[in-house]
C-alpha cells in the first residue's frame, strides 16, 4: 500500500508554524491576528483551514468564547519534528547514500557532547535491534 505523499502550500506551512510555536489551540481569529505581516482575509484563513483540516495536518482541538460565539480552536496533528522526518520519508530520491549525508551533515555541525552521546546510543540500540553485533 502506498503512502498518501502531503503537500503543503507556504501558507499551510506558516498556519502550522505558528501553531507548533504558540503551543496551545487557536481560532482562525486568533491566527489571523498573530499573522499581523500576512494580509490574509478572514475568507482565505477558513480555506488554508478546511485544507489542513483534510490533509489530516490539524484537528479540532474545542471551543472558546469569542464576544458573543463560540469559536472552534485548532492544533496540530503532529509535532513539528514528525512532521520534519516525515518530509524526509516522503522524499521519493531518499536513499540509503541520501540519509548517510544527511546525518554527516548533521553531525558535523553539533558540537553537544551529550547530543552526540544520546545519538551514539541510539544508533547502537538499532544496531542490537537489527541483529548487526
């Protein structure tokens, strides 16, 4: 069965942006107004919503009182980090090589001991997992 490959517009990634940051559910008022350099419409909010919605990327997350209404509030589906490796799996060019330069990239530029140390471990758990020792 072949995975479902999800696109996001620049607008979708920014919408999800600021709900990882915000780290609490928003209305479509409230993201709105903290997109004070966006000039999106009240309109075009609802239908990067309805869209995100669809893809499976945010979810209801309740209701808050709004003046007079009760309005729906939105989180993400996913942390940003999943949704990070899942870019990375979704990738259709990503090879064994592709990942290997990846993580050496990666690794070069971290200078956390206990970082590389966390990641050693990790890579030597999945070696034992892998029956590779």
């Amino acid at each position: 069965m072949k995975k479902k490959i999800i696109k996001l517009t620049d607008s979708e990634k920014q919408v999800l942006n600021l709900l990882w940051e915000e780290k609490e559910p928003l209305t479509s008022t409230e993201i709105v107004n903290l997109c004070s350099d966006r000039t999106w419409k009240p309109s075009y909010i609802h239908i990067m919503i309805n869209s995100l919605l669809k893809k499976e990327m945010i979810q209801v997350a309740g209701f808050k009182k709004t003046t007079k209404n009760y309005a729906r509030t939105f989180e993400p589906t996913m942390s940003r980090e999943d949704w990070n490796i899942l870019q990375v799996k979704q990738d259709q060019q990503t090879t064994s090589q592709t990942l290997s330069t990846l993580f050496t990239s990666l690794l070069e530029e971290e200078t956390d001991p206990e970082t590389i140390k966390e990641l050693s471990d990790m890579l030597e758990k999945r070696r034992k997992e892998l029956n590779m020792d």
